[in-house]
C-alpha cells in the first residue's frame, strides 16, 4: 500500500481530498475486511459529476492500492 502514491495520483489530476486512509480489521456484515477509505468533498464530487465523472461518492471505500489508482486514472483532471 501506498498513500503517498495514491495522494500524487490525486495531486495529477487537480483533485483535492479531505481523506485517504488505509483502514485494517473493519466489521463487515460477511467478516472482517481491509481497504482504503477515501474522503472526497461536496464540492469536489460535483465537479467531479459535472466533469461527466459518476463513479464516486464523498465516502468511498476501495479494497487495494492498485484499484484506487486505476479508479483515479478514470477520473476526469479538474481545472484549477
């Protein structure tokens, strides 16, 4: 894992975050599960949305490091 790769994926693309965090052990209703939690803001999801960007919420919850930077890699890059 790693957040400083995640965080300049983000920095690439003009797409601030409020949260990247890898989260160990959280109770799921099947057992527990590991994964990333990225926190995005309000306003950033909806530039993200009017960029034509819909796969994203403000919580989003990722299984490994690899799947959230091919997530960021669809991403639109963000206008500063």
């Amino acid at each position: 894992m790693s957040k400083r790769k995640i965080l300049a994926a983000f920095k690439k693309k003009n797409i601030p975050i409020e949260h990247a965090q890898y989260m160990r052990g959280q109770p799921t209703p099947s057992g527990y599960a590991n994964g990333w939690d990225i926190e995005i803001s309000e306003d950033t999801e909806s530039r993200l949305f009017d960029a034509g960007f819909s796969n994203c919420e403000q919580w989003n919850e990722i299984d490994t490091t690899d799947e959230v930077i091919d997530w960021i890699s669809t991403m639109p890059t963000l206008a500063i």
